[in-house]
C-alpha cells in the first residue's frame, strides 16, 4: 500500500494519510500501464466498491453502489467513477497543486482524465458525504513518452496547437483539441487530454502525447502555439485591455527522458473592440 504523506496544497487542504486498506486490486493492466474500460457489473449490496488498476486507501462507509476504476496510459490518469443517484453532484481530484472539478451525469458516472509529471504519483478523490480517498498510481514507462501539458486556472478557454516536425497549421501534423488526432492517421501524436474551462478554483489541461520519443525524427523541431478561444478575434471586457481575465497565466510543461519541465507564462494582451490579426491569433512557445 503506497503511503500517502500529508501535505497541503494551493487549496489550503490536507491530503489525507493512514486509511486502512478496504480493497486495493493490482490488475496485470496496472504493469502494462493500460487503460481498462467500461464498468464492472453492478456490486449487490454486501460488495465493497471496486477499487482497480492503481491503489487506493477506501475509507469505511462508502456506498457498495459506488464503483472506481483507475488506470494510466502513456502519463495519463484515467478514472471512470459509478455512483448511484449522484446527478449533478461533484466530484473533486486533488494532484498536487492541481484540483480537477467533475460533475456526475445523469446516467451517475464521471469519465476524468488528467496529465501525471512523475514516475510514482499520489491524488485525492473526494466526494459528498464521503471520507477522502487517497490513491496511488505509477507510470512505469515513464521515461519512454514525450508529453506536452498546457495547464491554467483561470475561467476562461485555451487551445494547445501542436505542430510536429514537418507538419503545418490545417494539415497532418497539426493537432490541437479540434485534431485531437487519436486515431493517428495525421501525425506521431495525440491530444489526450481535453478539458474545457475550469470550474472556479480548478485546473483546465490539455496534453499532447508520443507513445514512444524514438518515433521523432532527430534533430527535429516542434512548433507551440496557444490560443485564447475566449477572448476570440475581437475581444470585450473581461478579456481585453487591463481587465482582470486579459492576459490569464498558464503553465507549459514538457516531459521527456523522465523529466517533467515547467515554465510558467502568461497570455499577450490584446486592446478591447480591436480585431486581432490573423498572423497574432496564436500565441508561439519558445
């Protein structure tokens, strides 16, 4: 059982230690870093929640009717969560200073995905009228992918437009969230990783990913551009001028050889009512 330490967070919350371990499963998926879909059947009432892929600290007390699935796939958290007559009800990812905000559909399940930047990783789960579940998951081909993450916090929407070596905006080898390319037929990479605009005090992501860095080409050159989809072409107030959402700040983290890098930046400034040109729409990374 990983042991989850306590620490606190930009949240100003403690991550919780010491549950005793309800049920942990270690599937033969876990060492494969696969995904596992779809859901197990519905527990019967004496069952305790399915807890797979990773492990995770249950607390006493929660619903047999609630199921968790966890798995990792190329650097990603996966988490598909069944909860019976959760509509509309939140559900709360704490990873490391980031917090992911889900609400359960209709159907009671939430699909949440989220970029990992270490080797071995612990998050929260937290639910109404629950105790915290803390988890662990690994990702042992850690250093075998290259990942490019865009994360900020900000309510507002951004856009990661990747373009691979050789490729150019509109055609193969440009991806962004509208060519998340995950069949990849237009290009080496993928965007795994599409959120929308943050619920207020969350993290909006995107991540792009290579399976594999020996499949780039050497000495080859990846071009970065990000754009602000909210303000849109000709931006009003908040967005625009001095307004408190003009410029929102981000992060871009790039990781390669088993090493996360992290640069924090800001968008450029644009003037309110005044169209944005084309060939300044986007944002370069450099």
């Amino acid at each position: 059982m990983a042991q989850v330490t306590q620490s606190t967070n930009r949240h100003g919350r403690g991550l919780t230690a010491g549950w005793v371990m309800a049920r942990a499963l270690t599937m033969a998926a876990a060492a494969a870093g696969l995904a596992t879909t779809g859901f197990a059947p519905p527990a019967s009432a004496a069952s305790p929640p399915t807890i797979a892929v990773a492990q995770c600290d249950v607390p006493p007390g929660i619903a047999a009717t609630t199921q968790v699935r966890i798995a990792q796939e190329k650097g990603r958290a996966v988490l598909d969560v069944t909860r019976a007559n959760s509509s509309g009800r939140k559900l709360e990812i704490e990873y490391g200073d980031e917090l992911y905000i889900e609400k359960f559909g209709t159907d009671g399940r939430i699909h949440a995905t989220f970029a990992l930047t270490a080797a071995n990783n612990d998050f929260v789960i937290t639910m109404s009228e629950t105790a915290p579940i803390p988890c662990s998951v690994s990702v042992p081909d850690f250093n075998k992918f290259y990942r490019v993450t865009l994360r900020w916090h900000d309510p507002v929407q951004l856009d990661l437009n990747v373009i691979e070596p050789g490729g150019r905006m509109g055609e193969i080898g440009h991806v962004n969230s509208v060519r998340p390319n995950t069949n990849l037929t237009q290009g080496i990479g993928e965007m795994d990783v599409i959120t929308g605009a943050p619920a207020e005090g969350g993290t909006g992501e995107l991540s792009y990913v290579i399976s594999d860095r020996a499949q780039i080409p050497p000495d080859s050159v990846f071009g970065f551009k990000v754009d602000y989809v909210t303000r849109g072409a000709q931006p009003d107030a908040p967005y625009c001028d001095n307004h408190p959402l003009a410029a929102p700040q981000f992060e871009f983290i790039t990781t390669q050889n088993g090493t996360a890098t992290t640069r924090k930046m800001s968008m450029s400034h644009a003037h309110c009512r005044e169209k944005i040109p084309d060939a300044r729409r986007l944002m370069s990374i450099r």
